[in-house]
C-alpha cells in the first residue's frame, strides 16, 4: 500500500504505536510467524525493504489465514513506531486497533 499518502501513515503509525504501548503488538520476522500460526494476528504490517523470503513466508501465511497485510515504511521506521530497534514486520493482535487502522486504509 505505498500509494498512502503522508496523513494516513501518520494515523496508522499512531494506532500502532499506542497498539505497541497497549501490549496489543508481535514485533519481528519470528514473533509475527509465531502469532500467525497461532491465529492470533488481525493486522500483518510489512516494512517496505523486509527481505523477499520474508515477504513470501509471512505473506503466504496471512493469506491462508485471512490476515489483511499493510506494507507500511522502512525498517528503521516500523522500529521507531513501536520503540524497538529494526523490524521487517509487525502483527497486530486487537481487532478494534486493525478495523480502525482499516478506515485509514
């Protein structure tokens, strides 16, 4: 989803921050994976230079679980959004926070 516009990262990148302060958020490849696999993910964010294996694994498992997938920023961005270092992807494990987020979209 590159073509959002500057506004609607801002508001998406606020959700997930205050999802992330919530505990409402998974950060990284293997954490994301993991919550995937135990259908618990409601929204699966993608970094816009995650690595294609990466892209492929996480990509093909939401779509098998019904999982909407954002590709959101950079690494080093979805890092600062939830106060961590680098991160490829984020899952979002709350519904109310992935269906406002879904409004943005």
């Amino acid at each position: 989803m590159s073509n959002l516009s500057d506004e609607q990262k801002s508001r998406i990148a606020g959700y997930l921050g205050l999802a992330q302060k919530a505990g409402r958020i998974v950060a990284g490849d293997q954490m994301v994976k993991e919550a995937l696999l135990k259908n618990r993910l409601h929204l699966l964010v993608l970094a816009d230079d995650v690595a294609e294996t990466v892209r492929r694994e996480l990509t093909a498992l939401a779509a098998e679980r019904n999982v909407a997938i954002l590709t959101l920023a950079s690494k080093d961005q979805l890092g600062l959004i939830v106060g961590k270092s680098r991160r490829g992807a984020l899952g979002l494990l709350d519904s109310g926070f992935a269906a406002a987020i879904a409004k943005i979209i």
